[in-house]
C-alpha cells in the first residue's frame, strides 16, 4: 500500500521470490509478476481479499481520508477499473486499522481504534458491532473457507474467535462465541 501515489501493488506469492533476485517486472513467458490498483484521490490504510461470486479475485480497501470501503478487481488489465461496490463507513468508526473479508465478499469486517469490531454487507448496512471486551484490537482474520469465523487478537495475548450464523436462506443470524 502507497500512500504516496494512492495505488495498491499486487504480487502473486509465487513471485515472491523471483522479485527479490530479478529488477524485471515479467517473467520469460512475458506473464507480469506484479499489477496495480490506482486509488481514486485516497491511500488505503489496509486491504483484504474476496471473491466477487464468479471466481474473480476482488481487492476490498479501505480509503483513510474518505472513510469509504471499496472493492475492485483483481486484474492486471485493471489499472483504472471503476469499483465494484463502494460505501461509506460512518466517521464515528474513524480511520479502519484492520479489514477482513469472506470469501464471497458477503460480509465485510472492519475495526478501528478502540474494542469493536462492525460487520457489513457490500450495500454498506451495518449488521451488527460486536464487543471484544479486550483493552485495544491489533488483528483481524477471516476463515477463508466461508467467511464462518473470525478471530481478533488484541493488546493481551488472547485470541477469541466468532462465529457467524446465518439462517438456512443465508442471511445474517447472529454472531456467537466460538472460543476464548
């Protein structure tokens, strides 16, 4: 993430490596090791990944100066896509420290300063905020199967995980304790 140019450097874990040794940004095959997302007037203070529902990589950022959630594509044909969704995040949550997603990109959750932790849908209705009770969240992280369970690790050395419920037609139930 660049603060300097608003733009989000993509590098595939199998390149990794390569980019250390080689100053080229293509391989032999000509295929690019590297891409870019451009910030429309931004910088992004974290990103995550998703999925768009058609097996596409989806990029979901959140803006710091804009307070907005953003989600583009993930394509190297993509410089300056248009956003696939985007929302405002109520100034009251301020700048968003951590963003995890479900791979579906149903649910997106963020936290910023402080003990609560939001969780959203892509139209940018809150679903429901919910209290770690620790003294500061540092990380968040989303099972990347379905986006189920979510664990936040905080000041101290817990690590407490959440699991979300969702009715049989698939929208949001509850969010319940899975482990302390």
């Amino acid at each position: 993430v660049s603060d300097v140019d608003r733009t989000l450097k993509v590098f595939p874990s199998s390149a990794l490596a390569e980019i250390q040794t080689s100053p080229s940004k293509t391989d032999n095959s000509g295929v690019s090791k590297s891409f870019t997302v451009a910030l429309p007037y931004d910088n992004a203070s974290c990103f995550s990944w998703g999925n768009d529902g058609s097996n596409n990589a989806v990029i979901v950022a959140a803006l710091a100066s804009s307070d907005k959630i953003v989600a583009y594509p993930a394509s190297s044909s993509n410089k300056k896509a248009a956003p696939l969704w985007e929302f405002s995040v109520s100034s009251k949550h301020n700048v968003v420290n951590a963003i995890g997603v479900s791979m579906d990109c149903k649910y997106i959750y963020t936290f910023s300063e402080g003990t609560n932790i939001y969780l959203w849908n892509t139209k940018g209705d809150l679903i429901t905020t919910i209290n770690t009770n620790q003294m500061k969240n540092h990380m968040l992280a989303v099972s990347p199967n379905n986006g189920q369970f979510m664990s936040v690790a905080a000041f101290t050395s817990d690590v407490r995980l959440w699991h979300i419920v969702s009715k049989k037609d698939g929208s949001f139930e509850d969010v319940k304790k899975a482990m302390e």
